[in-house]
C-alpha cells in the first residue's frame, strides 16, 4: 500500500499546515526521532483454546479503528504500513503479533494519541462498545467482488473447517502439555520454604513500590505460533532500566512472587503489564512496571545468558528440593506436545494461506488503498490535534 498525501480537509480543517509537516516526516526542528517498536501477543492458542486480551490491551484507548474482512483482504499489511509509518515520523508504536500467523499483525497501538487499530475478526471478534464516540469499522469487506467468493463457496467452506480443525487438535495437545505442566507445578510448589519465600516477597516489595495512579493490562508475551514457542518476554522487559531475573524450575516460587507484586501493583496504585506465557495462561511470566522503570521477569530455569551485571537475580531453586530427574523427563513429553501443537497451528496456516488466495483475487486493492490513505490522514489529524493541544 503507498498512502496518498492527499488532505482530508474534513477532518481538520485548521490543522493543513501541521498535518504537511507531519506528512514530510517533517516536525519544525531539523531532527525527528525514530519511535520504538514493542511487540506482544493480544491472544494466544492456549490449553484452554483461544484466549484473547484484546480488551484489557485497548485500555485507555480514545480511538479504535476496527478492522473488518476475511482473510487476505489486507489487514494485517494496512496495519504495518501504518506502525512503520508512524514509527518514522517519531511516535512509539505497539505492535500486536499474531500468535497464529508469524507474518501477520492483529493490531496497532499509538499510545501518544491513544489510538488503536485492530483486526475485528475471528477468533478475537471485537465490536464497537461505543460506535461513532470511541470505535468506528473500517470493513474491508466492501472492495470484494462477491460473485467471485460465491463462485468459490465451496472451497472456502472446505479449507475454514479444516483450518478449525487443527486448532482444535491443537488445542488438545496443549491441553495435555498444560496437565502435565500443572502438575509439576504443584507438586515443586508444596516442597517450598515458605518463610523465606515470603520475606523475598516483602523485599522485593519495599524496594520497588511507592504510591500512584492504578491502571493496569494482561496481555501474552509467549505464545505457540507456527513456528514454534515464540517469546518477547526478555526484549519487553528491556524496556526499562531495572530488572529482576527469577529463576528455577517451573513451581519453586517464582509464581508466588509475579502474583504477590503484581497484586500489590495494584493496591499500590500503579500502572502494570501484565504477561502471561502459552501453556500456563493464568500465571505471570513478566510483570512490567514503566512508570517505576522497573521488571520482574520468570527467566527459567537456570541464569540465562542474556543476564547483565545490572540485573538483580532471585534463584528460587533454593526454596525447595526439587527431582530434577522427574522434571527433566516431564519437560521432555511437554516439549513433545508442544511440537506436535505446532505442527497443527503450522497446518492451519498452510490452509489459511489457500484460503486467502480466494479473497486475495477477489479484492479491489486500488480501492483498499484509498481506504488506507483516509484512515492514514485521519491519524495523522489526530497527530496534530494532539500536538496543537487539542483533546
């Protein structure tokens, strides 16, 4: 897609001027900064199925853009074309990968201007909660050429069913690796020296919080994609100056003090990210605190080689005896469940590849550009309103 420069005078009248500069990735200095990219996972095929945080991830959001249309109509490229877009004229954007599609995007967050765009469409269906004041759809749908799809019914149908199909033995598979997972857990969890773990608990306490407005988000930092278990965990949690690495094996303590510090975030009172993994989607795998500069981290189960001489780490391991010979062979079939899950999600999306062949050859890309230049410019708008002082 190549977004037009062309005004859209409609939506800001008194702002042509800002919007040029904007449009010349040109501010008034002589010097722009490139913003910073963050990446995560909104929804994540899980051992419960599909688990999506889209919600919680558009949380302070003013203005969301919902995208509508089937596959291959061009979402997820209108969306990057609009993050990098963006990205070069200084603004940080937050980047939602799809947990399905390595290649594909579900999202865009500008937090400066509190603007989302989104992909709407299954499996995380979102609908406008208040149409016109906060979201609008942008249907995609309406530069297709419905005579075609109808002449390719059939193969649609076939290649959607199979596609539900291997995530459901996905899902099934997963479900076996979060059993057994679950399992060891808890039973590393009852072996654990709780008066220690409750004194590192109120330490770590002392020493990271002080008072401030509660806000916070859950959303995936790992997630079971085509291409295997794809984590950001560790570059998201390079996005503050203080960290806190956590190691030991899976039920050693590690989830007591992610859950302890992040529920004391909020009583505290503090704006948190909240990041769950795949196969344990209710744990924490990464607690994120920007205002405070500030991260706790689940690095594993031993001192990963990322760690730096700045980082603060809590060997949890000490907390408990553990069998490491039981866990290294339970790791090994959770390991093998979760490859044979990818090879499912890899599966579906040789077919959701197939499948957006019917709709790639049916759509009007000239128009779906045109689409994408409006909505560009109406960011842009946005942009300068933020920047002339405007709500």
């Amino acid at each position: 897609l190549h977004f037009s420069s062309q005004l859209y005078a409609s939506y800001a009248p008194n702002m042509t001027k800002r919007i040029i500069c904007l449009l010349l990735n040109d501010s008034g200095s002589d010097h722009m900064r490139q913003g910073k990219a963050k990446y995560l996972f909104p929804g994540n095929n899980t051992p419960k199925g599909f688990i999506s945080h889209y919600h919680e991830g558009l949380r302070g959001m003013q203005q969301i853009f919902i995208l509508k249309g089937g596959p291959g109509v061009g979402k997820s490229t209108l969306m990057r074309k609009i993050g990098t877009a963006m990205l070069e004229r200084g603004y940080d954007v937050e980047f939602w990968q799809c947990s399905s599609d390595n290649d594909s995007i579900d999202g865009v967050l500008i937090p400066a201007i509190s603007t989302a765009i989104i992909d709407g469409t299954s499996p995380h269906i979102v609908d406008p909660r208040y149409p016109g004041a906060v979201e609008e759809i942008v249907n995609l749908g309406n530069h297709w050429n419905r005579l075609l799809l109808r002449n390719d019914k059939k193969d649609i149908i076939e290649l959607t069913d199979s596609i539900s199909e291997h995530f459901t033995a996905c899902y099934a598979k997963l479900a076996k690796a979060g059993s057994l997972l679950e399992s060891q857990m808890k039973k590393t969890a009852s072996k654990i020296d709780m008066p220690t773990l409750r004194n590192i608990i109120q330490e770590l306490t002392n020493t990271v919080y002080r008072s401030g407005a509660s806000r916070s988000r859950n959303l995936f930092s790992t997630a079971v994609t085509p291409r295997g278990l794809i984590s950001f965990a560790e570059p998201l949690s390079r996005s503050v100056g203080n960290r806190w690495l956590l190691i030991g094996p899976v039920g050693c303590g590690k989830e007591l003090i992610l859950k302890s510090l992040a529920d004391e975030a909020e009583r505290k009172g503090h704006y948190a990210e909240i990041y769950h993994p795949a196969l344990l989607p209710e744990q924490i795998e990464l607690l994120l605190l920007p205002d405070l500069d500030i991260a706790i981290l689940d690095a594993g189960d031993k001192t990963p080689s990322y760690a730096t001489d700045e980082d603060h780490i809590i060997d949890c391991s000490e907390l408990c005896d553990i069998d490491s010979e039981q866990i290294e062979e339970e790791n090994g079939a959770i390991a093998t469940l979760v490859e044979e899950a990818t090879a499912q999600v890899a599966k579906a999306k040789e077919l959701h590849d197939k499948l957006e062949q019917h709709y790639i050859r049916a759509m009007n890309f000239e128009e779906v550009d045109a689409a994408g230049s409006t909505l560009f410019n109406r960011i842009l708008a946005l942009c300068a309103e933020k920047e002339s002082g405007g709500n």
